[in-house]
C-alpha cells in the first residue's frame, strides 16, 4: 500500500476522543471500529505501509482556554522515501493530517507542523521521535488483535505496555 492510499484509509475514519480514556488501540481494532485519535490513526500507518520502519513524530503543545493552560499532544507516522520526508496523519484539523508533499529533513517537516499549530493559536513546547519497534518487541504489535498503549505515558517516555492477544 502506498502513503496515499493509507492516508485516504485514515480520511475514512471517524474522530475517537474520550479525556478519560488514554489508551490506544492496535491497528486491527481500529480498522474493526473505525474510530481512531492520533497515535491510533498514526500506528495504523505503520501497519498498512510496512516497507517503512514505524517511526512517528510527536509534538506536545498547549493551548488557553477560558485562561487556563491545556495540554495536549500530537503524534503522525512519517517515512522518508527517495524524494525526501512525508507524513500519515490523523486529526480532527485537516491541517494536522498527513503531508502530501515531501521535505528536505525531518526538521522541515517537523517545522511545517509547528507552522500549523501556532495558526489554530497552539504552542508547541517539545518535539520528539520514537520508533515503536523500539517500544514494543520487534514486529509484535502488526499481530495484536487488540494493543493497549497507554498514551499519558507514551507520551510522556513512560512506556507502559498492555499486550492483549
């Protein structure tokens, strides 16, 4: 499957969101649902474009509301192929979705983003990469009926794993 295809897929599903519900769905459960928040929509990528490691980009920022500070986070799969950096993404805003076009460095890309979140009046305040290999044992998590990540803590680096077969 092509990055094209697979973000066509994610356009397809329908926003998840739930405050008190951190955990995440495995990529089998969210195409049984149809419903996916970020990281799920960003992990289902990695499992439909498999000729690319899994390796995603997350942002934390903050937003004012009713003057209080809230946090949130954001997480899209990207890949690089022979024509630079891209991104697969899910979100409510169109404009935190996936990137048709291709970058120089992840930087670029990662800056595009960030361009995005200051228009919607967000700060980002750290951006990072992780690679779910490295989280979950190799290839497992493309074979779990159902992969519960607690996203609080994947978030935060405090990966805490429930595997569910």
């Amino acid at each position: 499957m092509t990055p094209e295809e697979a973000q066509r897929i994610l356009d397809g599903l329908e926003y998840r969101f739930d405050e008190n519900d951190y955990s995440v769905q495995g990529p089998l459960a969210v195409l049984k649902s149809g419903h996916a928040f970020c990281l799920e929509g960003a992990i289902l990528a990695a499992y439909l474009i498999p000729q690319y490691p899994p390796e995603f980009i997350r942002f934390s920022a903050t937003y004012m509301q009713e003057g209080r500070e809230i946090s949130f986070a954001h997480a899209v799969f990207y890949y690089q192929d022979k024509e630079g950096f891209s991104s697969v993404g899910w979100s409510r805003h169109d404009e935190l979705k996936g990137r048709d076009m291709h970058y120089g460095s992840i930087e670029e890309l990662a800056w595009d983003y960030v361009i995005r979140f200051q228009e919607h009046g967000a700060a980002v305040k750290e951006i990072s990469t992780f690679n779910l290999d490295r989280i979950v044992p190799q290839g497992i998590w493309k074979e779990l009926l159902s992969l519960t990540l607690h996203a609080k803590n994947i978030y935060r680096n405090r990966h805490v794993l429930e595997l569910i077969f």
